[in-house]
C-alpha cells in the first residue's frame, strides 16, 4: 500500500504546530531542552547563512572516499543527515548562524543522479537516501523524518535557525514524453501544444497515460501528494522554464491563471503546494525558506504563496519566518517578486527578499581585481532607483537580500588556488568574505570555503565536492580560512553598525588632492556602515601586487580632527595600523562622491596603508569612560 501522507494527517499536523512543547536535545554530554515552535530570530540581519549540499558534505559511515573528493560526480555520494548533525559544533564554532540545506524532499528514487534535490516526487515526504539506512527508512520513512527532525532540533539547542530549499515551479522526471521512437524521453522540445505522456512506474519506466481509471499508484511511481495526480495540473509542453515549459526533465507545475489555464487547473496546485509547506513548517519545526527557480512561476503567485507561510508562521507562533526566492537575474527582475510595489494595493507582499545575485555579478570580480570598485557603487545607486516603490516586510529590502561569493549552480569556486604557488591567493577570498560580511545584506557562505575547496571545472558538478573526503581532518577548526572567518563573524557580531548601518562607498586618494570612488581595476573597494554615532570603515586592495597608501574620506560630523581609529581585522600578518583623522580644507582637494558630484571641501580623511589584496575593517577607538 502506498505510505504517502494523507491529507487529513497533514491537517492533524498543521493544527497541532501551535501547541507549544519542550524537547530535550542531546548534546555530547548535555542535555538542553528546546521550545517548539522555535522562535524566530528577531533580525536576520543578526546571522550569517553556511549553505551546504546534503549528499556532498558529511558521511559519518563512509569509508575512505572511494572517488576522488573533488572530482565531478553526478550521482549520489552518500551525505547524511546525521553527518550533517554531527558537525553542528563545528558549524557553530565558525559563527554559523543558520544553515540552509539543500532539499530533504523525496525525489525520484528510480534516478540517482538528483543527490542535489530538486527532482520532488512526493513533496510530503522525506527522501530516504538522506537517512543513515536508506533500505530500511524506504522500507518504514518515519526513520528518515526522525533523523530530519533531530538535526533541526539539535541545531536549535546550537543557537543555528535551519532554512529548507523548496521548489514551486516544477517537479521531477515524474513522467516520460511519448515520442515516435522513444515512449520514454526525459525532455522534448518546446512547443504550445501538449504532449502525451507515460507517467513512470516506481522503477521509472513508462506506465500509463493518465490517472483515470488507474488503480493503486506506488509509492515511488508518478507524483505524490494524490491532490497532484491529474495530468493537467502539469504544463506537459516540453522544455522551456523562460516561457512556461520544462527546466530540463523536471516537469513544469501549472500555477497560473488565464484563459489557457483556467481556475480548476492552477487553484489545485497552488492551494497543494501552500498545504505541503505548510506542513513541512509545523512538522521540522524549521525557520525559513529558499524557494528555488522563483523567476519562472508568476509574481503574484510568489506573493501568495509567501504571506500563506508568513500568516501560517505566525499564527503559531514563529513571528519572523524567512523567505527568499532565486531569481537568477537584475534588479528589475528581482523587483517583481520581493514585498509588492505601492501601486499594488490589492495584493499580499510578496517573498521577504532575494538572493542577491545583482551583487554575485559584480563582487567577485571587482575583489579580484578584474573589475572597478565604482561598479559596486553603481549597482547599489541603480538599486535605490529600482527599489524606490517597493513595500516590504522588512523595510529596505537591500539590507536584507542573501548575499554570496559563489554556489551550487556555478562552474567555479570564488577561491583560485594557483598550482605553481598554492597559497598565492589566498588573501584574495578572505577578502572577498571582508567585503561580503561587511555589505548591506544576509551573508551566505558556501560549503567548504572555510576549508579551501577550490572546485573550477566544466560544470556546476565541480563545485559540488564531497567535503568529507578532503583529507585526514576535512573539518579542521584550524584551516587559516576557518580561522578568518570565525574572527569576521565575530566582529560582525560585535558590531551592530556591520548588521543595520547605513551604507557609504567612500572616495578615496593616493595624492591627498584627487578623491574618488576607484573607477580603475586593480583598484581600491572602500565604503562605511554607519549607524547612530558608529562608523566602521571597509577598505580593500584589490590590487595583487601593488600596496596602497592614501587617504579615505569619512564622516566629517562622527569624526574630529585627530580622532583614533582602530584595526577590528586584517588579513594580513603585518598589517600597519591607520593614522589619525585630519581635516582637508576647502579648496585643496577635488572630490568626485558616489552621487558623481565634484565639490572642493572641506572634508575629514583617515590616512591607510594595505598592502597587496589586503583588506581592513576599521573603526573609531571608543574614548574611555571616566
């Protein structure tokens, strides 16, 4: 008999969330008992994100990695989630303040090549191969939700809020196109009119064409939950995620409404997927959302569906649940889908904010060198003028897009380790992170960058290593790069004006007369959050070989003449410590701010040495009280 979940067992779940209860939690030798619900972190802007692939970052029963650990496999490798929960110390020593895991829902299990996740076969269950027995939790799967529940609650004694991966555009490779020649194909071509289709068996091969009149459905055959089992609840058109068709063989959900898709076909969908992750909430117990491929379901279905989990989180009692979409594209994209905009007076507000990807374009390369720091300024001001008739759940939605270096969906890792000279970059990525943890947003580091993985390749697979693997001590506390990091998220912590401050790109001078904003590459990265009467200062040398030493404008009102500042971080082991503020009069300089005004002064300058790819956070010394 199938042991999918039936609807009147998610709605016993959904009305028990708000039941408040205490959970013991072993930790080593303690024991820490949790609240559930969970409470939500009062700001996001208070942790750091560490995203991590499930199947690729630990195996607590593995042997010896029986393939080369960073080599480009495209199946399974074997990660946990008791790995995962068994690295939570270390997790949480890195100054991890949310981790969000790529998808536990079950996926095909006829394919083994969806160790990433995105291939839901059954959105109401757990996939088993994520269990410590992956036989015997297909066999009885309340040992896989057992072992999901326990990493959520044993990460909440941690202090680390757990965000799911979700998917609302598509399913898996959960029926075949019947072609001439192959009544089976994964993909076909993109056209308007539908094809016929073989939904799969529990082996994967072709069974019938629609539900009608079919008895039993497997477990692992077709699509679960049964609301989903109709064949025009899928768009069945063949490629084309851009204009309503397949993201490769993951088949394309219908969510919206038109004439061609009328109310009876999308409504189930939508109000379906509302329902699962729902129950996924009040079931883990778990903190937030990132909803993937957000760009191809429609805007006003993004808003629904996120003020549906917002409304649900808080009638039980999660008061700040946390939802960010991918939306692999510019601000004006990415303006569609986060909060609403002010004309929209109809309408729910929408997904709480963005990965950032704007930034993702821009950031590396200008910390690289490759790019000028003005482009930096000028995505930010373009920002402003996107964002200008945005209402979000937060405020100003920038301070809280999910900010990173790299990902799962990239060829390449942010860090370059040279083969003819290993640790030649290696200021590079932690000044990279610098910036990144001292920018407006939500920083979200990769897996393994506090360990060096350094995947560059042909395809997003060489990036997605099994971390494991990597040696004798693959979660070494004492890596450099696990060093650096815990040091700038302990500073970001200690600093609230990094978490909430308003942001300035400063212009800066290397002959005390010309200021700007470094429109050269290899130049200069230098802005300030300030907040209240704090001012910390970034200032980066992205140049891989030349040194810098010039001054920094900053705030003329927070800073007197011969105000002290100190060094809160730096990459470097000889870095020099900063001069002391001094005021330009007016009419000895030439300034060319981040609004591309020229004035003449007067203005207040720090004096900065860096030398090459070092990067300083820096802030005024506090006067002592008496």
């Amino acid at each position: 008999m199938p042991t999918s979940v039936s609807s009147s067992a998610v709605r016993t779940v959904l009305a028990n969330a708000s039941i408040p209860q205490r959970r013991d939690v072993s930790i080593g030798n303690q024991s820490i008992t949790i609240n559930t619900p969970f409470p939500s972190p009062p700001d996001w802007r208070d942790v750091w994100i560490y995203f991590l692939l499930i199947d690729r970052f630990n195996n607590p029963l593995a042997p010896p990695h029986r393939l080369p650990f960073d080599s480009e496999q495209g199946t399974f490798q074997g990660g946990t989630f008791n790995g995962v929960r068994e690295q939570l110390d270390y997790l949480q020593q890195l100054g991890v303040g949310a981790i969000w895991l790529s998808p536990v829902i079950k996926n095909c299990q006829y394919e083994d090549t969806t160790y990433h996740g995105y291939g839901f076969q059954d959105f109401l269950q757990i996939d088993p191969r994520f269990a410590s027995d992956p036989v015997a939790a297909r066999q009885n799967p309340q040992l896989v939700e057992d072992e999901l529940r326990a990493l959520v609650d044993a990460a909440h004694a941690h202090n680390i809020y757990v965000i799911f991966d979700i998917v609302l555009n598509h399913a898996g490779n959960v029926f075949g196109y019947d072609l001439p020649g192959n009544h089976n194909s994964a993909e076909a071509p993109g056209r308007n009119d539908v094809y016929p289709i073989r939904w799969h068996d529990a082996q994967g091969q072709p069974d019938f064409a629609n539900f009608t009149g079919v008895g039993v459905v497997a477990d692992d055959a077709a699509i679960w939950p049964v609301e989903l089992q109709r064949n025009e609840l899928f768009r069945r058109k063949g490629r084309g995620a851009e204009d309503g068709g397949d993201f490769s063989s993951l088949k394309e959900l219908v969510t919206d409404f038109s004439e061609s898709t009328p109310f009876n076909r999308a409504f189930p969908v939508r109000t379906t997927l509302i329902l699962a992750y729902q129950y996924l909430i009040a079931k883990y117990d778990i903190d937030g959302f990132r909803i993937d491929t957000l760009k191809f379901i429609e805007a006003e279905f993004a808003r629904i569906f996120a003020n549906a989990m917002r409304e649900f989180s808080l009638s039980i009692g999660k008061r700040n649940f946390f939802t960010y979409g991918e939306v692999f594209d510019e601000e004006e994209k990415i303006n569609q889908f986060i909060g609403r905009a002010t004309n929209l007076t109809d309408e729910p507000i929408g997904v709480d904010a963005a990965l950032d990807f704007p930034l993702y374009f821009r950031l590396p390369a200008v910390a690289k060198g490759l790019a000028a720091p003005s482009v930096l300024k000028d995505m930010f001001l373009h920002r402003k003028v996107v964002e200008s008739n945005i209402l979000s759940t937060h405020g100003d939605a920038t301070n809280f897009f999910v900010t990173f270096l790299d990902n799962h969906d990239m060829r390449q890792r942010f860090y370059y380790r040279n083969p003819a000279d290993p640790a030649r970059f290696d200021r590079q990525l932690t000044l990279g992170i610098a910036c990144l943890f001292g920018l407006q947003g939500i920083p979200c580091l990769y897996y393994g960058t506090e360990q060096g993985l350094h995947g560059n390749g042909s395809s997003d697979a060489a990036v997605r290593e099994a971390l494991w693997g990597n040696g004798a001590n693959a979660f070494d506390p004492t890596h450099p790069f696990f060093v650096a990091i815990r040091q700038l998220s302990r500073v970001r912590a200690e600093q609230p004006a990094l978490r909430y401050g308003r942001q300035y790109f400063r212009p800066l001078s290397g002959d005390g007369v010309n200021f700007g904003i470094s429109p050269f590459s290899p130049g200069v990265i230098a802005f300030s959050r300030i907040l209240h009467d704090q001012e910390v200062l970034i200032v980066a040398n992205t140049q891989t070989t030349g040194s810098f030493d010039g001054d920094v404008i900053v705030d003329a009102i927070l800073n007197a003449d011969q105000t002290a500042y100190s060094l809160l971080y730096s990459n470097h082991p000889q870095s020099k410590a900063p001069g002391v503020v001094s005021t330009k009069n007016a009419g000895t300089v030439q300034i060319h701010d981040e609004q591309n005004r020229v004035t003449q002064g007067p203005v207040r300058v720090l004096r900065v040495q860096l030398h090459p790819m070092e990067v300083q956070l820096l802030r005024a010394t506090p006067l002592p009280i008496h």
